[in-house]
C-alpha cells in the first residue's frame, strides 16, 4: 500500500525500490541503525552524486525520493519513526527518541510561532487601512497567533521543568 499517489511526470517509479528495501530491511526494529552503505547495495543507487571536478558532492536526490518515501510509509504503516545520523544512515527511532524528537519538535514549533508573531508586529495596520480584507486578515491572524505564542511559552516553560515524581501507591493491608 502506498502512501502517495502513483503520478510520475517524467520520473521513475520508486516502488520497486521500497519493495527492495522491505524485503531487504523489514520493518526496522527501534534503535536500529541501517547505513547508507548497505541502502546503496540493495537499491544500487549511490548516496552521493560525484561530480567531476567537484569537491562536494551532494545527496543523490533519487536517493533521497526513495529512502524518504520508505520512511514515510514505515511511519504510517507500522508506526516506526526514524532520525537521519548525518554520514551514517538512518536511524530508527525508541519510545524514548521519538517523545525526545516530539519535545524538539515543539521547541522549534514554538520558535517559529515567535517569529510570525514578531513579523506581523512589523506592520502597522495604519498601513492596510486601503484594504479592508487584507485588514481583516491581518487581525484576524495576530489575534491567532498571539494566542499561540503565549500558550507555546507557557508550554515550552513547563517542557524545561522535570517531571514530578508519581505519587506512591497507597498500601494495602491484606489481614
């Protein structure tokens, strides 16, 4: 079952390659490490594409189609989510490094609803008053997201502190 759509306008399907790395890999367990060297021998499609002359050489972008869309189909599928380890591989994730990924993810979430919010501080709406739909928009939008930004501070405050300890079990006296 594929998560996307079977459109190819000009390129090469990827589906026989996901079909390789599933009888190859399975669903990965968590914590495995599978590097680039070994996705290069199933699929035969190098990592980096060398370039004459060159001394970088970028992610080969059939490459990357590929081993995204695998990903992407482990995480809806089998709920396996994964890290990229930079010149290593791909490394899927435990309970523990998905929930530490998710607090990242809010932090940078949080980070980016700041910079909205301090955007629309940059204009005046003395300056949209010629158009009262854009007007209407842009209050409407500060309103939104200055409550996002108040709620993703206080949120972010809350991830900073360590959780409480849980509270004993009460005993119970067997007689």
């Amino acid at each position: 079952m594929s998560v996307k759509s079977n459109v190819y306008f000009g390129g090469m399907p990827v589906e026989p390659d996901i079909r390789k790395l599933r009888a190859r890999f399975g669903v990965p367990e968590p914590g495995q490490l599978i590097t680039h060297e070994e996705i290069e021998v199933c699929l035969s499609v190098p990592y980096r594409r060398k370039i004459p002359g060159e001394t970088f050489a970028p992610i080969n972008t059939r490459y990357r189609t590929i081993t995204k869309r695998w990903c992407d189909e482990l995480r809806a599928e089998a709920s396996r989510d994964h890290e990229a380890v930079p010149g290593v591989g791909i490394r899927f994730l435990t309970a523990a490094g998905v929930v530490k990924a998710s607090k990242s993810d809010v932090r940078t979430g949080v980070r980016r609803i700041g910079k909205g919010t301090r955007r629309l501080a940059l204009v005046s709406p003395v300056e949209l008053h010629h158009d009262p739909a854009v007007l209407a928009d842009y209050d409407h939008t500060r309103r939104i997201v200055t409550g996002l930004y108040l709620a993703g501070q206080h949120a972010a405050r809350a991830m900073l502190k360590p959780p409480a300890p849980p509270d004993p079990l009460p005993r119970v006296q067997m007689s």
